[in-house]
C-alpha cells in the first residue's frame, strides 16, 4: 500500500526558497512515477513538477519551470522539491503523488502548506 509523507512547508518571504520532501513507504517506490501537485485557495489541484521512475524524463508546469527542481533518491526513498525565487502565487498545499506507470496504482500524501508571504 502506498504511504507518502510530505514536510519542509511553511512561511518564507518573496525570493526565498524552501525544500519540500515526501518519504515513501509500502511500496516499490524505485519503479513509480513521481509527480508533486499543488492546490491553491479555491483551485483545483494542478501537476508542478513529474519526474519519472529511474529520472530519465522530468516535466514542469510552465509557471514553476527555471525556478523549481524535482529530484529522487531510490535507496532512501525520497522525493524532493527544491523551490527558488517563490512568489505569493506559489502560496498552496503541496502534495506528493506516486503511480505506476503500467498498473495505474498510486496513492497521495496528505500534503504540506507552503505559504509566501512578506
């Protein structure tokens, strides 16, 4: 069963960065695809960034694209983000997402509230 913990939210002001992670746990994280989401106030929820099971393809929305970096570690098993130059707009929930790429089985975190705020 899939079980995905995020942390590394919180406050941080315009310009700042901030690290956001999703620890995986119950399943063979090394061949799922690994996509963080985000919900804006009032929104629905929308793909930031995709990196696929061994790293070869990685996709970004346009509006987070040259300021955020996904990255993996297999062995721990790890998910990251890695946000720079964060705007108000960045302001959301930001949750951790995994799906096999054949079988279609996944499962969600229960997400980590980034908020960007002077």
């Amino acid at each position: 069963q899939v079980h995905l913990v995020e942390s590394g939210g919180g406050v941080v002001q315009p310009g700042g960065s901030l690290r956001l992670s999703c620890s995986g746990s119950g399943f063979n994280f090394a061949v799922y695809d690994m996509t963080w989401y985000r919900q804006l106030p009032g929104r629905e929820r929308e793909m930031v960034a995709l990196l696929t099971q061994r790293g070869a393809i990685d996709e970004y929305s346009d509006s987070v694209k040259g300021r955020f970096t996904i990255s993996r570690d297999n062995s721990k098993p790890m998910l990251y983000l890695h946000m720079n130059n964060l705007k108000p707009e960045d302001t959301a929930v930001y949750y951790c997402h995994a799906e096999h790429p054949q079988l279609g089985l996944g499962g969600w975190g229960q997400g980590t509230q980034v908020t960007v705020s002077s």
